[in-house]
C-alpha cells in the first residue's frame, strides 16, 4: 500500500484523486507554514509515521528545508513549489503575467482563519498591508471543497483585496500525484 505524506490544505483533492488507488495518507495541519520550527517537528513526525520509500504531496517551498528532512528519510515528493503549482503547473506563469496575484485553494479559504488570523496573528490592518501588495486574490476552485459567496466576503473583508474564483481541474495535480506513485513502486 502507498504511504504519502500530505498538507491538509489538499486533503480532498488528494483522496479524490486516489479513489482507484489503495493508500494511506497522513495529514498535515494546514497552519503549520506559519511556524517552521513547529512544521520542521511536525514533518518529522509524519515522516516517521509514513516511513521510508513514502511520498510527500507537499511542495518544495513549504518548508526551507523539505528536501533534505525528506532525503534523510529515504522520502521523494511532488515536484512543484506549493500546492498552487500542483494544481496550475505551466498555467501559473500566464496567470502571474495577468496582475499581481495571490492564490487560495478551497482549504486555504477554509482554513484562513487558523492560518492568518491564529497562526500569523494578522489583525485587519496586517492583512491589509501584507495583502496590499495584490491586485487580486484568485480562488482556484477544485469542486472539493464547499465555497459560498459569505466565505468569500469574510476574507474579501479581512484583505480588502478583490477575490475571483477560477475553475480548474485536478489533471495537473494527478500527473504529479502519478508520478511519485509510480516512484515508489506502484
């Protein structure tokens, strides 16, 4: 059976992509970016509990030092960035080249608060700074996670950055998913 490591953010997308599939996954919390010693802990843990020759669906840049605590524990992973690359891959560039732009998944808007608010200690004139640097706010919707117009006002209000929602598919996401699946053997 595959043994993967993953960040809650991805949680649906990922067990959506592996309903054919025999796999037991281990979930991050979703905060844990905000608190790299905690997500340097966090990902040891979980990387004992998957063992040697698992895989991680967590990008690159998630944590400074991914590759080598992965390399320590004989663990490969997804090759992109963050999960925003999961899901856009090469499509990224375009929509970069479009406006100053930050990207949310469904987790991130379901989990904004304990991200944002909880984890980083952002009241509204913090958001408004550090978010003041984007035109827009894409909401790249899977079809995996709930998302109603009050979700979006609430983090329209805390930001004050326009949120649009752009609809995009798991292919990209499950060619990567793939690969490290056959990686390690399956």
């Amino acid at each position: 059976m595959k043994k993967l490591l993953c960040c809650g953010i991805v949680s649906r997308e990922l067990e959506h992509l592996l309903q054919q599939r025999q796999a037991n996954v281990t979930y991050l919390d979703p905060a844990l970016h905000v608190d790299l010693d905690r997500m340097a802990v966090e990902l040891g843990r979980g990387m004992q509990q998957v063992g040697e020759g698992g895989a991680l669906v967590l990008g690159t840049q998630c944590h400074p030092d991914l590759t080598n605590l992965a390399a320590a524990k004989g663990m490969h992973g997804i090759q992109a960035k963050n999960c925003i690359e999961m899901l856009l891959g090469d499509e990224m560039a375009r929509l970069d080249s479009e406006a100053k732009t930050f990207y949310i998944t469904g987790g991130w808007l379901n989990n904004w608060r304990g991200i944002f608010v909880e984890g980083l200690k952002w009241d509204e004139i913090d958001a408004r700074q550090n978010f003041g640097y984007y035109d827009r706010i894409l909401l790249l919707d899977t079809g995996m996670w709930p998302i109603d117009d009050e979700m979006i006002l609430e983090f329209y209000e805390y930001t004050q950055v326009p949120v649009e929602i752009v609809s995009v598919t798991l292919d990209n996401m499950g060619k990567l998913v793939d690969q490290i699946l056959q990686k390690e053997g399956g």
